[in-house]
C-alpha cells in the first residue's frame, strides 16, 4: 500500500518534541528553582547571624578524612587548578632559605590561623626549604563540607561572610550528568578584630596556667614529662644552702629572666631551702596558648624575630576536637610579660626593670645596719658595695642628667645622676672619674671606673638609691 505524503505541519512535531523534552530535563519546574545556589547562600547568612536557632550536627569532613581523598600533590593541585571562587584564589610557594611561615603570612596580608587551616598537610610550624605551601588571597578558614545540603546546617560563623566554591548551574539537581562532587569547598573570611588586647594585660582564663594547674608541682610535672621540645629541654633542681637564683642561673648559663619566665608560680626573688625550681636549657621565657593562630602575634608581643619562637612538638591537631587544650611556646633571649607572672612578682619585676647594674661584681655589703669596716662599730650603710677589680668600667644604672662629679666626704671620688621619676643615684670610691656635670647620659653609659677612694678597704663600688629625696633598697630595684 502506498503511503501517502506527510502534512508538512506534522513533520516539524518530532523537532518540537525533543524541544520540550530538552526544557523538561535541563530547567527545573518553579519559580525559585533558578536561583538555587543563590538562595542557599542567602541561608549561609541567615543561619550564620541566628547560629542558636540551627542545627548543632558536625558537618565539616575532618582534614584527617580529608587525606584519603588526596596526596599532598594532588591536594595542591586541587585548589590551584580544580576549583574557583568567585573573589578567592590560592597559589603555590615553594620554601626558600630564611623563609618562615609568620613572614610569608605577613607579606602575604594574610595571618598564621589562615596559613594553618588552607595547609592541611602541615604537620609543623618549622618552614622546611623545598617545601610547597598554599597561600590564599584572603584571611579566612577552608572547610569542606559533603553536600549542598549540608550549607544549611552551618552555625559556627556568625557574622561572618561564607564563600561557596564555584559549582555548575543547577547541580543540585543535575549533578548525575557530570558527577557528584565527593564534597563542597567552603571558605570563611575572618572577621577584623578592632579593639587588639594589650600585651601585658592579664591573660585569659584558658591560658591562665595558674587556673589550669592548682599546684606548682603538677606544672612542674606536665612541663618536665609531657612537653617536649625540638632543641630545649627542662630539668628540676633543689635548692640548697647558700644558693640563690642568680647565683643558678650563672651556674646553668642562662639569666635571672629565665628562670622568672619559667617558674610562673614565683612570688618572690627569695630562694629557699630544698625549693624544687625549673632550669630550662636556654635563655628565654615560657609563654602558653590555646589557639595556634595565637602564634602570629608572638614576634611582636616580644619583639622578636619569629624563628626565637620555639614551639613544643604537636601531634597533627588540626581538628578542633584534636588540639591541646594549651600549646606550650618558649620565646628565646627574651624577657617574660609580667602578664604571665604572679601578682607579686610583677609588681616586682616592675619596679626592677627600671635600673640595670652598674657593673658586674660580687655583692660584698648591702644596704642597712652593718659593723663599719673601718670603724668597728655599728652604722647604717645606706647603698650595697660591689666588689670588683681596680678599673673596672661603671655604667650609669638608669638614664639621666649627671649633677654632680669630684669627691665626696667618706665617698672619695663620686658621681650623682638625677633621673625620672624621683629617682636619683650615687656611685662612690671610684678611681676615675669618666663623665662630666650637666651630661645626660643613657643606661649604661660608662661614666667612670671602680677604684678605694675615700673610706674604702679594697677596690668596689659604693651605690645608692634614692626615692623622691628617701633612701631605698638598691636590691629591691636591681637584679
């Protein structure tokens, strides 16, 4: 039978059908569909400024899981070449020599907290030559999260802008054609922090060792058994007679400033007998953390170079749930935050970093009623004598205006120095005379050398204090 000719309106329904066909497949039904990706983002935000009224349920995929998905290799690879953000970008650095991840952070205009959370693979803060590192264009924390669906249960970013990673437009519903993601990259910018916390104000209860350790002892016991560091070490020694912490912390090679930014438990500078005391290994200070990101603030809180930081060995912590609840930090040659010291001992240490010593030397008399060397009988000694060789050079103990040199009654050649503050001192029995009246002079400043003029029985240094026209203890002021 032969078949007859197709009306032409009836040839083109084929070609209409798979129009409609196409439509029915690639656009989603409903008016808010379109706009999918963006109204999930609009839920981040919401969800974000009400974190109370959303779900508490964990989210993120750990950065431990994280590492089954990828080698370190391909992890760069990743978010360098396999994914965008619309205002976001990562690029590589190697490790050269004298970097250091705080320089890198700053140069960068990023901070350490940002480098440590892109760095998954980061398994210390020591900067390794060779070594590659992700460096993004933003401050912020990389999380990953293992589905679209998931965006709405984020509650641990108030206030703070959430960034998606770019995805294909609407792969919610369409993800079979290309391939469901295995997971979601998300990226939180931090939120600029306006009112810094000074440096010495009293540190917060969590890194408050004296809250965190009831006792000295059980300080002692967690720092010497169960902190351990690259290149410093810590040992417990007893305090016999005759000792005192100067004389100790000659004998181990550090400084009186050493001890005090280590044994944080110290009320005073008095040794006492079979006290158990922490020697560590170098000079420095003791300084403890709860968040790593604390770290970035250290070299300037000190004023130090980042590689004097040392910070104790850590097991990879990078889940929240993994970190130490304090992060033990010994800032090398530099002196302790009397943030960090016990009420008394500040007010001390205070007060103490006014003056320097004149010199070095042996304390052969101190301040107070004594048996007169010359004459035989009782009198009060109103300064501390410093034994020393004949010449040695004196320095000025605080800066000042020098208002008197040439000899003194019973002092022999002299110089006074008038300073801030109320403050004035004498320095007697000298054997020269190096300065001169009406100069100022800094800390330090050699103004003459130690000699036995006057009433002296052998070369020293005779120094006095005085406090708004009142004779103080020199010891209370020198170290």
């Amino acid at each position: 039978m032969k078949i007859k000719n197709i009306p032409a309106p009836l040839k083109i329904i084929p070609f209409y059908f798979f129009i409609l066909l196409a439509l029915i497949i690639f656009i989603p039904f409903g008016n808010n569909s379109g706009n999918k990706h963006k109204e999930i983002k609009s839920s981040l935000h919401q969800i974000s400024l009400n974190p109370n009224k959303s779900s508490s349920k964990k989210i993120y995929l750990s950065k431990e899981k994280l590492k089954f998905y990828f080698t370190a290799e391909e992890y760069l690879d990743y978010l360098t070449n396999q994914i965008s953000f619309k205002n976001l970008n990562f690029k590589i650095k190697t490790i050269e020599k004298g970097d250091n991840f705080w320089q890198i952070a700053k140069d960068n205009k990023i901070d350490l907290k940002t480098l440590t959370s892109v760095n998954i693979f980061l398994e210390s803060l020591t900067a390794k030559i060779g070594q590659k590192i992700i460096i993004p264009s933003l401050k912020g924390v990389i999380n990953f999260v293992p589905e679209i669906a998931s965006l709405k249960l984020l509650t641990k970013t108030a206030q703070q802008e959430i960034m998606v990673e770019t995805l294909p437009r609407y792969y919610e519903y369409y993800s079979f054609l290309w391939g469901k993601k295995k997971f979601i990259t998300i990226f939180t910018k931090n939120k600029e922090k306006t009112n810094p916390t000074p440096y010495n104000e009293p540190i917060s209860e969590e890194n408050n060792i004296r809250k965190i350790f009831p006792t000295e002892k059980e300080f002692r016991d967690y720092l010497t058994q169960e902190v351990t560091f690259e290149d410093l070490s810590f040992k417990i020694i007893t305090i016999k007679r005759g000792d005192n912490f100067w004389k100790i912390a000659k004998k181990y090679k550090i400084n009186i400033n050493s001890l005090i930014g280590t044994n944080l438990y110290w009320e005073s500078l008095l040794a006492r007998i079979n006290q158990k005391i922490i020697v560590p290994s170098k000079k420095g200070s003791l300084h403890f953390i709860s968040k790593i990101e604390e770290i970035e603030s250290l070299p300037e809180i000190y004023d130090t170079d980042p590689e004097n930081i040392l910070i104790e060995k850590l097991p990879e912590y990078h889940s929240k749930d993994d970190q130490k609840k304090i992060i033990a930090v010994f800032i090398k040659n530099e002196k302790p935050l009397t943030a960090n010291m016990t009420a008394q001992l500040a007010k001390q240490f205070t007060q103490r970093e006014l003056f320097r010593s004149p010199l070095g030397g042996r304390l052969s008399s101190f301040f107070g009623n004594r048996k007169h060397p010359i004459f035989k009988r009782q009198k009060f000694h109103n300064g501390i004598d410093i034994a020393a060789k004949y010449g040695t050079l004196v320095g000025a103990a605080r800066g000042g205006k020098v208002i008197f040199t040439g000899w003194k009654r019973g002092y022999g050649k002299s110089i006074v120095i008038v300073h801030d503050q109320g403050y004035k001192t004498l320095y007697g029995h000298l054997s020269k005379i190096l300065t001169r009246k009406g100069r100022r002079v800094k800390p330090g400043t050699l103004i003459g050398r130690v000699g036995s003029t006057g009433l002296s029985t052998g070369p020293h240094l005779h120094f006095t204090i005085w406090k708004n026209k009142k004779l103080i203890n020199p010891m209370d002021v020198l170290w």
